[in-house]
C-alpha cells in the first residue's frame, strides 16, 4: 500500500473551520469523523469538500460497532461508502468497541471481553467493512474503565490476532494505551512491545483527566487537556517504530486556539525528528 509521506496533522474541529477554510494551515493532512459528514449534500459535506482540496483527509468514525454480534450495519456501511468514494481519504478508521445491538445506539464506545468468541465476531465485522469499502480499514485500540472476568487474552493479544486474520491496519492512540494501563495496572511498555507495528498506519495523541470513581483514581480519556509527558514519551516509542504513520493531536473538548495545537504538532514533529536523526546509520 504505497501512502506514507504526509506524517503530522490535526482533527477538523468546528471553531477551526474558518481557517481551514480561509487559507494555509501547516498541516499535513485533516482527521475528521465520519459520521459528521455522512450525509450526502448540505454545508458538512461541503466544508469537507473544500477542505479536502487543501489536504489529505483521514476519516474516523464512531458508530462503525465492529464488536455488535449481530453484525456491522449494512446502511451504515453504503453510507460510508458513498463518503469514500467522494472524498477519497488516506485511511478510514473506527474502533475496538460496540456501540449497537437490537436497536439500542450508545454515544459511548463500549468495551468488549477479549474472548476467542468475540474476536470472531470483530474478524467478521472487519472483514464485512473491508469488502463494502473496498479497501483496508484501521481498527483503534480503546481506552476503557472496566475489564471482564471472561477475558481470555489480553487487549495487545487480541489486536494482533486480529491483525493475522483480517489483515486490517491499527490506529495506535497512545494516550489510550496509557489511560487503560492506569486503570487496569498493566505496563504501557509491555503493550507497546507486543503490538504488530508493521500493522500501525496512524497514531493518535491526546490527553486525559484524573477523576475520582467509586472511591478509586481512575483516567478518564477526556481529550480536554494537552498531551502530557507520560504520553509524549509512549508517542517517542511509537514513532521510532512505526516512521511511516500519520501522527495526529486529536482534541474533542476545551478546543483552544488553532495555534496552540499547531505548537503542539510542532513537539511532534520535533520528536519524530530527533529519532529519525538518532536512527540514521552513520556513512
Ligand atoms: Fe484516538
């Protein structure tokens, strides 16, 4: 799949919407969801259009529910589709996760149990997306606050299995590796070190919030704060290991200046510089 080049850009965000609109903002390519878009005609698709034309656009959406045992939506995927087609995106993306089942829609991205049973019914759901798009999807890795006494394997196994049999690509979000380890005691070390990187294409970086939960600390990933140093260190491990992904700052809540994420890029591109400098092989 020859891609790579564009490597550092943001989320399309709605109070940044008239920059983008207006001229040249230094990125290099736009993230933005999905389902804010799905619609055919009207200004949203509109904005999209225009945008696109600036910038390489990445889509990522949130009601795919590849994890839903009775099956992906084939509305939703025609819908999708049809998006895909007009604006050609680099990647297209959604999460490990449900969100559907019997009618009941969650605006929240449920967790799953990492069983033998339900990788089975996430290899259906992304392979059922892959042959309506036509194309590879990349599955995010999620942050979650609860973990099930039926796990078989953990999360990184999982992922890799999925990986094998799909032959889907990873959205690695590096801050939701760090936020789950909080939560569940594992080592973001020890995920990062399990995780086929061959498989990562974009990486996402945000923040979290420390919140009390029935008398427990707990990290809830709000993506209302700027990336902390605990997850700049996991993105430098990433990148030094995936160098051809698309990094980006994916900031949902408390949404400040387009300059102040625009300096935030510019730490990641930074770093990214730094550890393509240490890996040159010396002449
Ligand atoms: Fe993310």
């Amino acid at each position: 799949m020859p891609l790579p080049a564009p490597r550092f850009g943001l989320g399309l965000r709605k109070p940044h919407y008239a920059e983008f609109l207006a001229g040249d903002v230094p990125v290099d390519f736009v993230e933005v969801i999905s389902e804010n878009f799905m619609v055919a005609g009207g200004r949203p698709r509109d904005i999209l259009r225009q945008v696109r034309e600036r910038h390489p656009v990445a889509l990522h959406g949130v009601s795919l529910s590849v994890g839903s045992a009775d099956g992906v939506d084939a509305e939703y995927l025609r819908r999708l589709r049809s998006l895909v087609d007009e604006i050609e995106p680099a990647f297209v993306s959604d999460h490990l996760c449900w969100t559907r089942f019997a009618g009941f829609q969650s605006h929240d991205l449920l967790p799953l149990p990492y069983t033998a049973a339900t990788l089975a019914v996430v290899c259906a759901g992304v392979d059922a997306t892959q042959n309506a798009l036509g194309r590879q999807m990349l599955i995010e890795n999620p942050s979650s606050y609860v973990s099930f006494a039926a796990d078989e394997m953990s999360e990184w196994e999982f992922l890799r299995e999925m990986v094998a049999r799909t032959g889907c690509g990873l959205l690695l979000d590096v801050n939701n590796i760090y936020v789950s380890g909080q939560n569940h005691g594992f080592d973001p070390a020890a995920y990062l070190a399990a995780i086929p990187f061959e498989a990562v294409r974009q990486i996402h970086l945000a923040g979290h919030t420390s919140r009390e939960i029935d008398g427990r600390g707990m990290l809830v990933d709000t993506h209302d704060q700027p990336v902390p140093d605990p997850v700049w260190r996991l993105f430098a491990e990433a990148i030094a290991r995936a160098p051809h992904a698309w990094a980006m700052i994916e900031r949902d809540d408390n949404i400040p200046a387009l300059d102040a994420l625009l300096a935030e890029l510019d730490v990641a591109r930074a770093l990214a510089q730094t550890i393509d400098a240490d890996q040159q092989v010396p002449a």
